[in-house]
C-alpha cells in the first residue's frame, strides 16, 4: 500500500491485531497550529482488552499512523 492511497477520515478504524485494540479516528488537528508548518495528528479512542492500561484516549502524527499502517502494525478499515 502506498502513502497516496492512505487517506484517514474521521470514522475510520484502525486494528491492531497483536494486542486485539481497535481505535476510532475522531479528529484530525495541528498539534503546533501554525498554518504555515503544520503537524497533523489523529485523536484516537481505543477500545479492546488493553484500553484500560495504555488510555481510552491518544494522539497519534498522521505521518505515524501512515507509517504503521503501511508496515502492517494497524490494518484500516474505511467508514465510507
């Protein structure tokens, strides 16, 4: 899979099967909110056997969420 076709929108769903956790992406925003140099990062809500233990809730850069997508960590699941 390569960069072009991944395409994060609210809805989606991420899977991780090595720790049984699925993540809803819920936003999308600039973690340093400079129009200019902007850094894109994906809140998350987690839900799974160790939700409990690592937080409900994280934030992870959309450069890493494309990265651990593609090398096969989550697996994405499209909500359209």
């Amino acid at each position: 899979m390569s960069e072009e076709d991944i395409d994060l929108e609210v809805g989606d769903i991420l899977v991780h099967h090595a720790i049984t956790e699925i993540g809803l992406l819920l936003r999308r925003f600039d973690v340093l909110d400079d129009p200019q140099w902007p850094l894109w990062a994906w809140d998350i809500l987690w839900v799974g056997s160790e939700a409990q233990d690592i937080g409900r809730r994280q934030a992870f850069t959309e450069e890493g969420l494309v990265g651990l997508i593609r090398s096969g960590v989550f697996h994405l699941h499209k909500s359209t």
